[in-house]
C-alpha cells in the first residue's frame, strides 16, 4: 500500500502498525526512494517527500533484510523515480520511449 501510494504521488495512513514492524531495510530503502514515513498514535503515514522519487539499489533478504516479496512493487514505485540523482545509473544506449501512443527511438528522434 505504501509503495502503491507513493507512485500516485499520494499520502497513507496505516492504522495498527508500528515503524519497527517494518523491516529496518524496507524502511531504508523507502527513504532513500525519497518516501517520509512517520508515526502516529496508532499508526503510520507515508508520503513522498518533496524532492520526489528517487532512483536506488536494493537488494532482498532473508529476515531481517527486505522482503523478496515487496520487490515488484519496489520495482514499479521506481519507473516514477528520477535517475538525476544517480551519478553510477548507467542508461542504455538504445532505449525506446513511450508516449501516448507513440514510439520514440531516442537514437534517431525518428517516430
């Protein structure tokens, strides 16, 4: 729900759940995606913060590492992120663009 949230650019609020029952990697690697979560009585709540999302390396794990369970949804959050931030991404050379119903070859500009 968190990283679903995020990709809308939304906000959530999750009752009946502590930040430690999160685990400490899934935490991380939420904030380093640019993702504020903070506690309230009874809860939590996620937001994107206001630099947006931001591109990171995860890896899973077993317990407590992060769930190998939450990688799709990490990797859908991250097809919003910016690479901006990212010096070590390494873009490929022939990639092609989607834009409402049109394809772009980046290499040509052709479409």
């Amino acid at each position: 729900m968190i990283m679903a949230t995020a990709v809308t650019d939304g906000t959530i609020e999750l009752d009946g759940i502590t930040l430690r029952e999160l685990p400490k990697a899934q935490r991380q690697v939420l904030a380093d995606a640019g993702l504020i979560l903070t506690s309230y009585d009874g809860g939590i709540r996620a937001a994107t913060g206001t630099g947006g999302l931001r591109a990171v390396r995860a890896r899973t794990g077993p317990h407590p590492g992060r769930p190998t369970d939450t990688a799709p949804q990490l990797a859908a959050l991250l097809t919003q992120a910016s690479y901006q931030d990212r010096p070590d991404q390494v873009r490929p050379a022939h990639r092609v663009d989607v834009r409402i119903g049109k394809l772009q070859d980046e290499r040509s500009g052709e479409g």
